[in-house]
C-alpha cells in the first residue's frame, strides 16, 4: 500500500510544486484531480505538460491516479456538470468526451486508474432514466478504457445516483466488466452508516483499486482532518493489510488548500503512524 495525497487539497500549487511537496513529505503516490491548472487536456500546453508530469513523478518513484471531480472545469457555472446521468441533451457527450481524455492520460502516466462518480441525478427525472444513462454513458468509457488496458475506479458519493455500495452493487451486476473497479472513500461509508466499514473493506476486494481516507461524522459529508470526526481507522489499516491492498490510500481533503503544506504534512504523520507495523511498506 501507499500513501497518498489528492490534489484537490492542493488547488493553490502548481501540479509539478505539489507533486514535489508530497514527496518531500513521503508520500509515495499522488491523485491528481485533472483541472485548470492541472493537466487540463483543453488547454494548448497540455501535451507538454503531460510529458512533464510524467518524467517528474517517474523521478520522484511516485505512483498516480486520476481524479475526475473537479468542480467546474466542464461548465463554470454549474458544479460538476455535465455528468453521466445528464441527458444528451445537457452535454453527457462532453462527461464521455473527458472520461475518455482522463483515460489517455492515465495510460500515458500509467496511472493505477481513472477515479469517477455517477453524478447527481436531474430534478425530475427518474432514477430508472438516470441508471440508463449511466450505464449507457459508463459502456462507452469502459470500452476506450480497455483498448488503452486502463482500469476504472468507480466511487459511490453521498447525494449522487450511486451513492452507496448497494447502488454500487447494482451498477456491478448491469455492468460486468473486468475494467469497472471500485474507489472506496472510507469517509462515505462512515456517513451513510455503512459499517462497520472494515466489512466492506474485505466484501470488495477483488474490485478494490483506489482509497479515498479522510475524517468523518455520521450524517454529515464533509471531509475532516484526522482527528475531528469520528472514524476509528485502526480496523480500516488492518483490513486493508489482511487484503493485502497495493495501491495508494489516498487522502481526501478538498477544503484543505488555503493550509495546503501544513494539511499534508499532518495527515501524512498520522497515516504513517497507523500503517508502521501493519504494513511494510507505505
């Protein structure tokens, strides 16, 4: 397993200084939520940028995934819209459009996966017209996804269509796809009262590909430095070790940035704490 940090709790740095404050700090994999300032595939200098991230993280032995929730990257008006769930004529195209360029560069970083959500279900519509969409939407990415051998880590996220890992389940069984993965925030879980949250931990294995890690409070989405809310992580360490988990345990802190540096290095001190001795490795 490796420790990891998600860079939506690094909105005020340059991808490259973030990159680089992580691993000074020992974090040895980064999420990198794709945004403005952060390996924007419309923007002129993508590609170099790109060539850049790569040759930086293989310096640094920093492993990566992609994250696909930033908040107003698609419309600067409306937060995370377009989604999968969105009607065509809402720009779902454009959801499909930017899944498939998040996949191009995870498989140009070779990234453990691309991260994404369902979306929030339209007002009015159906939850049957929305799980159409999805899955209609999902299909398209999955099969770009398997021509460039790029896994998918779906994450259930309070107040969208699939929100809980029985909607996750759902998905799973409309969709069998050895490309269809599962990001699991712990926070979530914790949230919505799915626990205890070791149990699912080892119920999805064989699906798991990505952590998110955080601090939480039941019935309250919002992502707490360790510490505040109410998780006890010591189970969730130990399950992740017994499943013998490779990929990165990434922390989650989207409302972190203004105390960027000071929020990683805090986390990282207290996961380092969690994992010596269970892990060999972090």
């Amino acid at each position: 397993m490796r420790i990891g940090y998600n860079t939506n709790g690094l909105a005020h740095h340059r991808l490259p200084d973030a990159i680089r404050l992580l691993a000074s700090l020992g974090y040895r994999s980064v999420a990198i939520s794709i945004d403005h300032a952060a390996l924007n595939p419309y923007q002129e200098n993508f590609e170099r940028q790109l060539d850049e991230t790569r040759r930086l993280l293989d310096e640094l032995n920093m492993a990566s995934v992609i994250e696909t929730g930033a908040r107003f990257l698609l419309d600067p008006l409306h937060k995370h819209q377009p989604t999968l769930v969105s009607p065509k004529s809402a720009g779902r195209p454009r959801r499909v459009e930017f899944l498939r360029y998040a996949v191009d560069i995870a498989s140009a970083l070779g990234s453990d996966c691309v991260s994404l959500w369902s979306g929030v279900l339209p007002t009015g519509d159906s939850q049957q017209d929305g799980f159409r969409r999805l899955v209609e939407g999902l299909q398209i990415v999955l099969e770009y996804a398997d021509r460039q051998n790029v896994t998918l880590g779906f994450e259930p996220e309070p107040g969208m269509l699939i929100n809980t890992m029985a909607s996750f389940a759902e998905l799973v069984e409309q969709i069998d796809s050895p490309r269809l993965g599962l990001t699991l925030d712990i926070g979530h879980l914790h949230c919505q009262g799915e626990t205890p949250l070791e149990d699912y931990i080892r119920r999805w294995k064989d699906k798991l590909v990505n952590v998110h890690i955080e601090d939480m409070r039941a019935g309250v989405h919002e992502h707490l430095m360790f510490g505040e809310g109410e998780i006890d992580f010591s189970p969730v360490i130990a399950a992740l070790a017994e499943i013998d988990y490779q990929g990165g345990l990434h922390v989650e802190l989207s409302r972190h940035s203004h105390l960027g540096p000071s929020a990683a290095k805090q986390a990282y001190a207290f996961l380092k704490s969690q994992t010596e001795g269970v892990f060999d490795k972090s």
